[in-house]
C-alpha cells in the first residue's frame, strides 16, 4: 500500500513564501506522476502543479512563475515551493501519486496552509 506524507504546512504572511513536502512510501519514479492540488473550503480540488517521472513540469496558470515542483529521489520526497502566496492561496494543500501500469491513485492526507495577516 502506498502512502504519501505531506508536512510543512503553515500560516504565512500574504507575500511570503513556503516549501510543502510529500514523502513517499516506495520510490517515487515508479509514479508517472505525482502533484500538488489544492482544495479551499467549499472550492473544488485544484492542480496546483506537477512532474512526471522524466521530469515534466506543469502548473496551473495562477502557479505559474510563482511555483516549483522539485524532487529529492533519495528521499522519495516532491517538493511544492511557492511565492508570492495571496490569501486566496489558503486551502489544504494534498500530494497525489498515479501510476499507469495497474492504473491507480493515491492521495495523501494534505496539510493546510494559510495566508494571512
């Protein structure tokens, strides 16, 4: 069974910046992909950005130049780093895993994250 972990969530002051991690229970190049969503109260789950296993980056438009997705291998750790964070940036931010071969998904538990002054 896969887990994923994620920690380092925090009240930040709107302008400031983060760095949210998802540690995985086995290696992370056996997912195709992992990613970072966000879900605010009432509000849909969103993408907020992600990597494939060959390193592929996406991100929504409202991350883009304000958001990276870097990967620890050794650690089986993906980091979402962002700046600039905007009160409407407040939500419970969650790490997701898919594999394609059986094709499954996995989600962690998420850690909140709040902008504030």
């Amino acid at each position: 069974q896969v887990q994923l972990v994620e920690s380092g969530g925090a009240l930040v002051q709107p302008g400031g910046s983060l760095r949210v991690s998802c540690a995985a229970s086995r290696n992370i190049l056996d997912f195709t992909t992992m990613g970072w969503y966000r879900q605010a109260p009432g509000k849909q789950r969103e993408l907020v950005a992600e990597i494939t296993v060959l390193g592929d980056t996406n991100y929504a438009d409202s991350a883009t130049g304000r958001a990276t997705i870097p990967r620890h291998m050794t650690r089986n750790t993906v980091y979402l780093e962002i700046n600039s964070l905007k009160p409407e940036n407040t939500a419970l931010y969650l790490c997701k895993a898919q594999t394609d071969s059986p094709r499954k998904t996995y989600w962690g538990q998420g850690t909140q994250v709040t902008v504030s002054s």
